[in-house]
C-alpha cells in the first residue's frame, strides 16, 4: 500500500473520529464521557499522519520525474516507476481501496449503540457488597433510580427501602422467551466492549417492542429474601411511557 493510499484512509479514520467525539456526542455510543479528550486527539494525529502521507506522496511523485540520465535500461532502477515488463510498482493495487469502506462507513453512518441483543445474552450482573441495610430514598414520589439502584436494593436490602414507594426507571425493552419482559441497560466500565446488562422484570404492563426506550412508572415486587435466590428486581408498572433515546445510552455508575 502506497502513501496515497495510507494518506485516504487516516483522513477518513480522523474525521470519522472527530465526527463522532467532538461535533456529536455519538461516541458515548461506544466509550465512556471521560475518553473523549483522547478520542478528539486521536482524530486529530490522524488527520495530520493523513495529510502527511499525501504529500509525501506528491513530493516523491515530483522527485522521480527529474531522475535518470538518458539511458533507457534504467526503467527497472529503484525510482520505482516501471520494470522492463511495464508494470508500475508506485501504485497501490486497485483492491486496496477497499480498506477505505469501513473507514468510510463509520463516518457516514455511525453504527448504533448496544441493545437488547446485548442485554439477552446473559443474566444481569448487579454489584453489591452484600446483604445490608441501604440508604433511604430521596424524600418524595416518584423517585427516579437507576437500574442498578434498582436491582441492588431489591436483592440485598435488608432494610427494604423501597417498600411502598413510588419508583421510576429508564431504559431500553428487551424479552425473554417465556413472554415476560424487561427494562433494561447497559453499564460499561469503559467501552462498549465490556458492557454488561441490567434487567428490572417489568409487571402488569403490556410489552412495547424490542428496543423501544421507556420509562415505567411503578412500585417494587417484593419475591424473597434479601441475599435469596428469590430476590430478583421486579417492578410493578402504573405506567410506560416511550421516551427518545438518550444522548448516552449507558447506565452511569
């Protein structure tokens, strides 16, 4: 692969880069909010590595013209224009240009971030310390929680915080194959590659479609004893109301 070549595909990778980091906030689609300083500077070096490679190329393409001395058994020499059998060996193969179409794809159309696919293909995975009594809940209805509020105090509190309070949450509907379904999210230590699923079981609503965002309205179902394998996050819906998806789909710590 020539400098020409190599110049296109780090344009199309840089700006793709800063397409999605620093004029959208596309980028929290696959990494956490505090990356996007390395992200914009990524993009950045890669413009520049491209723009470098392009000249780089014109500058040698202007050199070699001005090389040779008259004598024509020189056309193989190591200037690179042509061998004794007419090929151009400065020329990147045509094939070669189709490493640009990812590049290419991921600045026109950003891939989406994880969904229920994702959050189907294991358990939800909650972080606790243990059975234990929990803080109280902020003072007034309906309390907004994250899923993984949510489900931690459903399964350890041994306090039972939530009892008889009104309780909200936000994410994305996702199904199992018995027919129950799920608010769910994904929670990432850093990228989208090591994201995991948090599920609330959701009760006494009909289901929207897979991967539709939501926001249920509704009071905890208490099913065992903290610490149990009974104690599961369910939530008893008043209401499901279809919101747009936020600008960063993943459950925050």
């Amino acid at each position: 692969m020539r400098f020409r070549t190599q110049g296109v595909l780090l344009l199309l990778c840089g700006a793709a880069l800063l397409r999605v980091s620093l004029f959208s906030e596309l980028y929290l689609r696959y990494v956490k909010e505090g990356l996007r300083p390395y992200l914009v500077i990524s993009g950045v070096l890669l413009l520049v590595l491209g723009v470098l490679g392009l000249v780089r190329r014109e500058n040698g393409d202007g050199g070699s013209r001005d090389h040779g001395d008259g004598d024509g058994d020189h056309r193989g020499g190591d200037d690179g224009h042509e061998d004794r059998h007419g090929h151009d060996h400065a020329r990147s193969p045509r094939i070669a240009w189709l490493l640009a179409a990812p590049a290419l794809a991921l600045l026109l159309y950003p891939p989406p971030a994880l969904g229920s696919y994702s959050a189907e293909r294991e358990e939800a995975k909650v972080a606790a310390q243990g059975v234990g009594t929990f803080p109280k809940l902020p003072v007034g209805d309906p309390v907004e929680l994250t899923l993984n509020a949510f489900a931690s105090r459903a399964q350890w509190d041994s306090g039972a915080s939530m009892k008889g309070r009104t309780l909200r949450l936000t994410g994305f509907v996702t199904k199992d194959d018995d027919g129950a379904w799920y608010v769910a999210r994904l929670f990432v230590n850093c990228c989208a590659a090591d994201a995991q699923p948090l599920k609330v079981q959701v009760r006494g609503a009909k289901a929207p479609a897979r991967d539709t965002w939501v926001t249920v309205t509704g009071t905890w179902h208490r099913t065992g004893s903290p610490g149990s394998d009974e104690a599961r996050p369910i939530l008893n819906a008043t209401s499901v109301e279809r919101v747009d998806q936020p600008s960063n789909p993943y459950e925050k710590r």
